[in-house]
C-alpha cells in the first residue's frame, strides 16, 4: 500500500512504456519471423519498385488481408519504408534492410536468430522447471529448425571471412595447412566452417565434432551435396576427439560457453594437439563485471535473455554443467582456462567483429 502512494504518475507512464516496448520488440520480432519464412522480403528485394499489398501478396499465392496487417506492422516499426501515393500505399525496403532481411550472401544478413524465434520461444514451456531443478536444455531441444537458424545466423560471417580474414591471422596456418594436416572443429553445428576449410584445404583431413544431432544431420547433409570428401563429423561423446598429438589446427566457434564442462573439453583440446599445433577460439566479446557489461554492451539485455533460452541452458543441461552462458567466458577466464588446461601461449587477435573476439591459443 505505501508503494502504491508513492507512485509517481508521470514515471508510471514511462515505466509502462518501458516494459511494452519490450512486448512491442517480441511481437515486431515474430512478425520478421513470419516476414522470412514466408519469403516476403526476398520477394520486396526482387522486385526494384514499391510495391502494393496486392501486388506482393499476388506474387507469392498469400491472402492480401493477411499481408496488410503484417506489413502495417512492419512499417509502424520503420523496417519497411512506406509512401501514400494517388494510387494508394506502397512499400519498399532501403539498400540496408534488403542487406540484413534479404540477402543470405551478405555478412550483415540478419535473419538467423528470427529463423528459431519460434523453438527459441517455445523453450519458455520448460524454463520454469529449468530455475527450480537447475537442470536446463541442450541445443537439440529447439528441434532440427533450431539447428539451420544456428546455422543461418553464423554462415553469412564465416563464409565471408573466414578464409580470407581468420585462418591468415593464425602465425603460419594457412602455408602448413596447404601441404597437409588434421583440423578438428569444436561444436561444428552444421558443419559451414569444416566443409568450408576442408575444400580449400584438398590434403587435410578435418573432423566436425557435435553433440547436436540435428546439427551433426545437417552437417552430413552438407558434406554430401557440397561434395567434400575429406571431411567427417563425430558426435564426441561416441567418437571423442583423439588425445593423441596429432591435430594440426582445432577451432572452436561460438561454442565453449555453451558446453557444460569447457575445461575439460579445453584439456581435450590440449592433448590432441601438435607441439606446434594451434587452437583457434573464437566466442563472444564478453566483458569482465555486470557493470562493464551495462555501460559498454548496448546489446546486453537481448544477450542475458539469449544465454537463459539457449546458451547457459546448453551449459546447465546436466547436474554440475559450468553453465558459462552467452556472456561468461571473457577475455581474462579464456586466458586463466587455457592456462589451467596446459596452454602456455595466448594471442588476441586483431579482427574486425561486432560480437565475437578471435584468440591464438598454443602448447
Ligand atoms: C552456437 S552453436 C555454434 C555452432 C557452430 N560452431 C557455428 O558457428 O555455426 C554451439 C554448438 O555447440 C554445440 N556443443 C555444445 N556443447 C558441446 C560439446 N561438449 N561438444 C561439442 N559440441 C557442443 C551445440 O550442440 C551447438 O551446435
């Protein structure tokens, strides 16, 4: 009751708005969802002109009704562009939006995370046993649809760069990886990275490891229709990583603070490597306390809500997981692991990237 008269009207407005733009962000989110699926902006991207609902709804067989509400709802959001012409509205996308909506060869394409809205969402049925056992859920809980969006939010960066920008990075890689080599790749996915370094790399043999099998099926898929034969993908917990000495190069993307116990896959990582051999860890550009997080990460509450659908649940799916999360392994816990693990050299890289940061880990 004292709580309630000291209410202050005028902050009560703002705080209610604050909390329905974040509904008005979930429900806009579902709607790019549904503006993907059903490839209604690649359809705007084609066609160069402004368009009409009619006109657009025509072209890809959808009722029109359907259509002018979902794109009111996209130009309310200022994604798609609008103008009142004699004729009536017509709809179009700037060069940026066709760039993160529409063009899936574009680093900047965007629309990966949209692709698992839906299974992302639906973990929200599970959740609330999750934070009173502890116990949260794997990547395969999003079902195989969660694993092309992984996929579909990764491919358009590493397709882009990874050969030409990330592997010369590494001191000496690319010249030692074009006479021959093992590469192993840590929680593949769907496999874009290792199809990727074993076709421009003939005489290495490269390994996606996986413990998603949606993931490892579309990898499959992948090798297959790609036609690369010299590479192969493992589920490590029946296939483990060998720790051996024999492995060239081990990337890991995007991976490790998903895992439930990353130090001892790091000391895997350690013992399957060449004394000369690198480890190429790539995860996000965490930073160190909750207050540098808030000050320099604008994205931070998106990530924090990202770690508890997917990632720290991924990271807590068994009793005693490490439970890391989207934005727990910073600089300074990759260096102190790595160390711990047997590592004895380690290098940040200097690339370009608005999430990730890129470290050279050596024996
Ligand atoms: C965010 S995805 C990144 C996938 C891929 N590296 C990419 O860049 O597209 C994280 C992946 O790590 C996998 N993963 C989690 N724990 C793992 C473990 N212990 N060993 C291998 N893979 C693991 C998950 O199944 C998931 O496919």
């Amino acid at each position: 009751m004292s709580n309630h008269q000291s209410v202050d009207p005028d902050k009560l407005k703002m705080f209610s708005f604050l909390v329905f733009s974040k509904l008005e962000g979930a429900v806009t989110s579902g709607m790019i969802h549904l503006g993907d699926r059903l490839g209604l902006y690649r359809k705007m991207s084609e066609i160069t002109s402004p368009v009409s609902v009619e006109q657009l709804a025509g072209s890809l067989s959808l009722h029109p009704r359907w259509v002018q509400e979902w794109i009111h709802n996209q130009a309310a959001a200022r994604i798609i562009e609008v103008e009142y012409t004699a004729e009536g509205e017509r709809y179009s996308l700037s060069p940026e939006a066709v760039v993160v909506l529409a063009d899936e060869s574009h680093p900047a394409f965007g629309m990966g995370m949209f692709h698992r809205l839906p299974q992302t969402m639906n973990s929200l049925q599970v959740l609330p046993e999750s934070f009173r056992t502890g116990i949260g859920h794997d990547y395969d809980s999003h079902g195989p649809d969660g694993a092309v969006g992984i996929e579909r939010s990764f491919e358009p960066w590493s397709r882009t760069h990874l050969l030409p920008t990330v592997l010369p990075a590494l001191d000496g890689i690319v010249e030692r990886l074009q006479h021959g080599g093992n590469v192993a790749d840590i929680g593949c996915g769907a496999g874009g990275a290792a199809v990727r370094m074993a076709s421009a790399f003939p005489r290495c043999n490269v390994v996606g490891y996986d413990i998603s099998r949606f993931a490892l099926a579309r990898a499959e898929e992948r090798r297959t229709s790609e036609g690369v034969s010299n590479v192969q993908f493992r589920d490590p917990r029946v296939a483990p990583l060998p720790e051996d000495g024999s492995i060239d190069l081990v990337t890991a993307f995007d991976c490790v603070h998903d895992m439930t116990h990353p130090q001892e896959v790091m000391e895997a990582i350690r013992r399957s490597l060449k004394p000369d051999g690198v480890w190429l860890l790539v995860d996000i550009k965490a930073l160190d306390t909750f207050e540098e997080t808030m000050r320099r990460n604008p994205m931070a509450s998106l990530m924090y809500g990202i770690s508890v659908m997917s990632c720290m649940s991924s990271a807590m799916s068994v009793a005693g997981g490490a439970g890391l999360g989207t934005l727990g392994l910073p600089e300074s816990l990759a260096r102190r692991m790595s160390h711990e693990a047997g590592f004895s050299r380690f290098r940040r890289l200097d690339i370009e990237h608005s999430l990730n940061a890129f470290y050279e880990i050596r024996p």
